[in-house]
C-alpha cells in the first residue's frame, strides 16, 4: 500500500513540477519518474535543512519541490542536435 501512495504521490508531484516549469508533456511515464526522482531529492534536501514531511501535504510539497529542482537540472544540460 505504501508503493501505491508512493507512485501517486509521485505522479501528482510530476504533474505539478511539469505545470511549474511551463515543461512540455512527457507522458505519464515521464510525470511519474520525474515525481518519484524528486522525492528522492527533495526528501534529501529537506532533511539536510532540518524538515522532515510528517503528512500527505507535506511528502506532496516535499516531491514537488525535488521534482522542480530535477527538471531545472535537467534543463541545464545542453542537448546535442
């Protein structure tokens, strides 16, 4: 049960950081490898700044805000053509 709220969590955080950096689509595969990743991030983030989320809302802005942090991350990397 907690993979499926992980997973939702994560695809809600995908979303939303796709939504916050005006990013192009990236399929629901995309949206939730993007949430999950930035979990990962923010969960690291935060709790190197002393937070830790203790509910739903909080473990939600905690992926966002990885998720935002991946994305302009990724966006620095130069493509080649």
């Amino acid at each position: 049960m907690e993979f499926l709220w992980f997973a939702l969590i994560g695809l809600a955080a995908g979303w939303l950081a796709s939504q916050l950096g005006r990013g192009q689509g990236g399929g629901l595969v995309g949206m939730l490898c993007l949430g999950v990743v930035g979990a990962i991030v923010g969960g690291w983030l935060f709790r190197l700044l002393g937070f830790a989320p203790t509910n739903l809302l909080g473990a939600l802005v905690t992926a966002t805000v990885g998720a935002v942090i991946v994305l302009w991350i990724v966006r620095r990397i130069p493509r080649r053509r």
